[in-house]
C-alpha cells in the first residue's frame, strides 16, 4: 500500500491516510501481526519513524500530520489544542441536511462516564434525490456536508451526524445499515463516507502559513459521478 504524501520538511511529514488503516496499534494489540500501522507503512516507504501529532479513526481517511521527532510533537499539538489549526472534514450523509448548523451535543469521552463539550460546524454543499429504494423509501436522499469541529472529541463527527438524523453513509456503529447496504450492492462502496480534507495553520517554527489538502479517493469519485457532484 502506497501512502501519498502531502507535504515534507526539516519538522513534520504530512500523508493522506487510506480508509480502514489504524494510526498506530496500542500496546499489546491483537492486531498488530495481521495488519500494518500508517507509522508502520510510511517507515517502510519512506524509512523514517515519526510520531502523530493528532488523531484520526481507522475508518476516516484523509490528511494527517507526523512529526519527524519526538520532540516536536507538543509545538504542533499547541495548534490543536489552541484552537489555531482549521480542519476541513467532507462528509457524504443520509437525507437532505440542513444548509448551514451548529451541532454542539456533548460527547462522550474515552471515559465512556464523562460527556465533554463538542462543536461542530456543518454547511450543505451538494444535494440529490436517487431512484434507488431504500426501506423504507422507494427513491433515497443523500447530501455533501462540509464539517468543521471546533473541537476534537472520539467519534465527535459520526456522533454529530447521527444526533442531527443525517449519519455518515458507510458508519457501522453510528450509521444507517439499510443505506450502508445499498451502497455497498448498488455502487460496491463500504468505506466510511468522512475524509478529513484539509489543515490550515501557521508553522510554529517557520512562521509560514500553510493549507494542506488531501484528495479524494476513488470511491468519493465513483460517488461524486454518480450523483453528478
């Protein structure tokens, strides 16, 4: 598996992470012999260890930033935590999402105990009416939303989704299976329909600003054909 980069320099490498590829196993892992990590891949082709600065589910795809040492970690961790990084998330929902909303639930921490605050901004970019029926439907709706999260809770957007009634198409936990299904038979797509588009920030040692993107892969294009988008 070859894994796009994005964008190097002396600090930080920035790749394009594939569907279902899990950032980095935790220690003791059962999966750890049946599958490689993106560190593990990206140290395979590029012969480099590097460190993830942030967080990205296996099923998300998109761009992700590794630092080229462990020490700079914490400079480019300051961006998120300060709220000085704009991510750009795209997203393929069920139904006909609102034009514009706030969804600020809160969300569930990795203590399954605590809800943190969590806020996400969404805006519809493309809709369609599909002559494909869905229980219990006979034509099905579908929407682009672009995502924007304030914050960055576990799951904060795939949780977000599915409170406003428009799930991510493809999400197994927080999704809609019959929907789920019908993409998987009518346009041979499983993936989880959330890609993390793009960074913007200011580098926190060269002072430059910088918008990283990430493309799409083939099954967003088959997709985006499709539904002519």
């Amino acid at each position: 598996m070859n894994i796009e980069i994005l964008y190097e320099d002396d600090y930080i490498l920035c790749v394009s992470k594939p569907n279902n590829v899990v950032v980095h196993h935790a220690h003791h892992s059962r999966n750890v012999a049946d599958e490689a990590s993106l560190l593990q891949l990206v140290n395979q082709q590029c012969g480099l260890k590097t460190f993830p600065i942030h967080r990205l589910d296996r099923k998300t795809s998109g761009i992700i930033l590794l630092a080229k040492k462990s020490e700079y970690v914490a400079n480019f961790q300051a961006l998120f935590t300060n709220n000085e990084i704009q991510k750009t998330y795209f997203g393929i929902v069920r139904g006909h999402a609102p034009e514009t909303k706030i969804i600020d639930t809160p969300v569930k921490g990795r203590d399954a105990n605590v809800h943190k605050d969590a806020e996400t901004h969404l805006s519809t970019k493309k809709t369609v009416i599909v002559d494909i029926p869905v229980k219990p439907y006979d034509s099905s709706r579908y929407s682009l939303v672009e995502l924007l999260p304030k914050t960055g809770r576990l799951h904060q957007l795939r949780i977000h989704m599915n409170k406003i009634s428009h799930p991510l198409i493809g999400d197994p936990k927080y999704g809609d299976k019959n929907h789920n299904m019908m993409f998987a038979e009518k346009f041979n797509c499983e993936n989880l329909f959330l890609h993390a588009h793009s960074l913007g920030f200011v580098h926190p040692h060269s002072n430059e600003k910088l918008t990283i993107i990430a493309d799409f892969s083939d099954d967003w294009k088959k997709i985006f054909n499709e539904f002519n988008w």
